[in-house]
C-alpha cells in the first residue's frame, strides 16, 4: 500500500528527528524502521506476538537498520522504559 506508506512517512518526516520514538504494537515494524531512517535518535518497538517480533527483527537486519532498534517481546503495559519518549 504504497499511497499509505507514503503518507506515515511524510508524516513521521515531520516530526522524528533526534526524537525518543516508541512504537506500540510494532508488528512488522515499518513504523519503527521509517523512524530509525528519518533520523529518530532511538527507536523501540514493542510487539506481543512473537511471530510479529520474529519478522521485525528480519525486516530491521534487511533493512541496516539493526543496530538502532529495539525490539521488544511483550505487551505495552507490562514494558518499563527508562527512558521518556518523545
């Protein structure tokens, strides 16, 4: 869905860079991976299927994008971050 990926990317464009960026219910990770390229400066993303993480983590290594996502088996109210999100 080309027209949609492109409107979460302008839209991320916007406001990502330099950010801390959660994404909850990551899935694939797409939105994870737009914000790690847009210059986010970390990126988690939390996922509560493992099926889904399996397939994020494969997504962020095709993509070089590995090194600057973390990627989180488990569900959003039971994650402590140390850290504030933007």
């Amino acid at each position: 869905d080309s027209h949609r990926n492109q409107f979460y990317w302008d839209a991320l464009a916007a406001c990502v860079k330099g950010k801390c960026v959660m994404d909850i219910g990551s899935g694939s990770g797409l939105l994870a991976l737009m914000a790690a390229k847009l210059g986010a400066e970390k990126v988690v993303a939390i996922e509560a299927s493992g099926d889904m993480v399996d397939l994020a983590r494969v997504n962020a290594e095709k993509n070089g994008q590995a090194d600057r996502l973390q990627i989180i088996h488990g569900l959003s109210s039971k994650v402590h971050a140390s850290y504030k999100a933007d």
